[in-house]
C-alpha cells in the first residue's frame, strides 16, 4: 500500500490541554468530561474518535454504494463512543448507526457489511473496540 495522506496533529496536556493540526484547520480544546469529575468545557477524544469514525464510515458506505452502481443519496452516520472502565484499564465500545432515507434497510445492512471491510477505522478498530453497525431510520 501507498501512503496517499498524512494527518499530523500536535495534543497539548492530554484530555485536559488542547489539540491543533499542523495545517491549522482542526483546533480545539480539551477536558475531562463532567461525568470524569471535570469541566466538560471541551471536546473529548471520545468524541473526536466518533467524529472520524463517523465521517469515514459514510464515505465507506458512499464508496460501496457508488461501486455497485447505485450511489446513496442522503446519508447520515450517527457515531456513539463509549468509555469503560474495568478491573484491568480502559477500553472502549462503539455504536454506529446509519439512517438513509429512501434506501431500503435491506440494503443498507448489506452496505453496512461491505463498508466495515473497506473503512480505515472499522478495520483497524475491529479487533480492540465493539462495535455495534445498524440501520437507522
């Protein structure tokens, strides 16, 4: 494989600093979320791996879809992140669900199989994080 991206971000004091990229498009700030005893005044890793997680889901499910000939036309991925803790650490679990208007859920788990081999995230994510795909409304 070729390397066709790299993004680059600089984090600032873990969960409780801030994150920049290197191009100056992503910048936020971070905290511990209120129900870790902080100021839920930002953003959470968390939340920012839902987001990516998210957004390259779709592009995944687009992908497919195009591929088959069929394109999706409205499309919204919602992405839920949890953060557990055990005996042993931490890990996380994750929820993602599709909801494509017009499209009939039949297909959309069909989508929702093939974008979870091609998805950057579902395959690198699939052997340490649950994940549970469904299809929305």
């Amino acid at each position: 494989m070729k390397t066709i991206y790299t993004a680059a971000v600089e984090v600032i004091s873990g969960r409780d600093g801030s994150v920049r990229s290197d191009d100056g498009l992503l910048e936020a700030r971070l905290a511990f979320q209120k129900a870790l005893g902080g100021s839920g005044q930002g953003t959470n890793p968390e939340q920012l791996l839902a987001a990516g997680w998210g957004a390259c889901f779709a592009s995944s499910l687009a992908y497919v879809a195009r591929e088959e000939g069929k394109p999706l036309g409205s499309i919204a991925v919602n992405a839920e992140v949890d953060l557990l803790q055990g005996s042993t650490g931490f890990a996380l679990k994750a929820r993602l669900t599709v909801n494509a208007p017009g499209e009939t859920p039949a297909r959309v788990e069909r989508l929702i199989e093939q974008a979870r081999q091609v998805c950057p995230y579902s395959k690198a994510l699939k052997a340490t994080v649950e994940a549970d795909y469904r299809v929305g409304r």
